[in-house]
C-alpha cells in the first residue's frame, strides 16, 4: 500500500456510519485511543473496534495514513500532494 493511499480514501468516507465518522475526525488531532474513548464516552476497546472498521473501509493499513485522512478530511483537501523529482537523482562526479 502506498503511502498516498490515504488520498485514495477521501472519497470512501461516506461509507462510514456515524459514530465512526465521530471517531475518524477527533483522529486528526493525534490523540490516544484513551484520549479518544474519554471524549467520546466510550470503553478504549470500542475505540479499537471504531478504528478497525474505519480501516477496513478505507483501505488503510496504518494510523498514520488514518490520521492524514482524517486531517485532509476535515480541512477540506481532496487533491494530490505534489512531488517535487530531481532532474537527476543517478549523476556521479
């Protein structure tokens, strides 16, 4: 999976239900799982489960590309980053 997977998922979001849509937007702020589950007012393990099914939905295999999604989701984003490519990475001296 690409480390830009997580623009890939913008758009599955929709997918989510409610209270996982909840729990992906507190995400953005990097909080614990316990930090999470304390503002939400639930056990961590229903965190857990939380974040197990929005992954699945989004095709996401790790927190962080969770947490950019989550940042880019509630700023609006929904473009590429750009990649900026040397004209020559292979020149020796």
């Amino acid at each position: 999976m690409s480390f830009e997977a997580w623009v890939d998922a913008l758009p599955r979001v929709e997918q989510l239900t409610s209270r996982e849509l909840e729990v992906f937007r507190l995400l953005s702020h990097g909080s614990s799982n316990q930090a999470l589950a304390d503002a939400l007012f639930v056990s961590e393990r229903t965190v857990r489960a939380h974040l197990t099914s929005i992954s699945a939905k989004l095709r996401l295999g790790t927190r962080l590309q969770l947490c950019l999604a989550s940042h880019a989701h509630n700023h609006g984003c929904r473009i590429r980053p750009v990649h900026i490519v040397a004209a020559d990475n292979g020149a020796a001296a």
